[in-house]
C-alpha cells in the first residue's frame, strides 16, 4: 500500500476511498510519551489544512492538520488504552480514518523520496507547540 507524506509530518495511506493518516517517526520522537489525544470525533468532514486535533504530552502540544479532505469516519480505539503506541509504532499505529471527498488530494502529498529530502532540507514545518507546565486538565 502506497505511503504518502504531508510537510506536517503525517503519514496517509489509501485504500479506495479510505484515508488511514497516523504521525511520522519524526513527529514521533519530538513529542515524548502522549498523555491526551483530543481528535475530530467520527462523523465530522474537514477540509485540507484544517485542524484534526491535538496530541498532547508533558510539555508539548502537537497541533495535526489534517492532509486530505473527507468526512472522519473512525478513530482509532487503542489509542486509549496504548497512548504511547504512536511513539512505539509510528508507522503502524494510525490516529484517524478518513472516507475521502477529494481522492486526488492524496497524490499531492510527497512521496517517500520527497519526504526524506524534505527532512534532509532542515526546513521542517513544526507542529509543536512547546509548554513550560504540564497541560490543565
């Protein structure tokens, strides 16, 4: 199954009209261990570039825009009870399933090539939003 890769450092695989989107090993190892995942909830339809939620750790918020446009039709349920799965796993633990509005979005996003000479150009898009205190909850 092909492997595409937004400049935000998230992954997006396709099967037909179905986007699977999880975070790359190098979001991965920036975050730390995952304390709190707060995603679109199923149901609800984005837009590219739109937000698709947060992971938060101890002192870093992840803000995720999402790759692709579609309504989000699953979230995945192990995140809750293996938080830490996407830091052990990251390219096979997923954050969301997306039935896609526009399928040729997924082309537009880099190849596996691209996206190593992307992190190679030291000119990465960050999502993190780093914290000084643990967040409120």
């Amino acid at each position: 199954m092909e492997r595409r890769y937004s400049p935000e450092h998230l992954w997006v695989t396709r099967a037909e009209a179905v986007a699977t989107i999880g975070v790359t090993r190098y979001i991965s190892s920036q975050i730390g261990v995952p304390r709190h995942y707060d995603l679109c909830q199923a149901g609800m339809s984005v837009e590219r570039g739109e937000g698709l939620g947060t992971i938060e750790a101890a002192k870093v918020v992840c803000e995720l825009t999402t790759p692709v446009s579609g309504m989000v039709i699953e979230i995945n349920p192990a995140l809750e009870s293996e938080p830490e799965a996407i830091i052990a796993r990251p390219e096979e633990a997923w954050l969301v399933r997306i039935t896609l509005s526009h399928p040729d979005e997924f082309m537009d996003l880099l190849s596996e090539a691209q996206y190593d000479a992307y992190l190679r150009s030291g000119h990465t898009r960050s999502p993190l939003e780093r914290r000084f205190s643990p967040p409120n909850r």
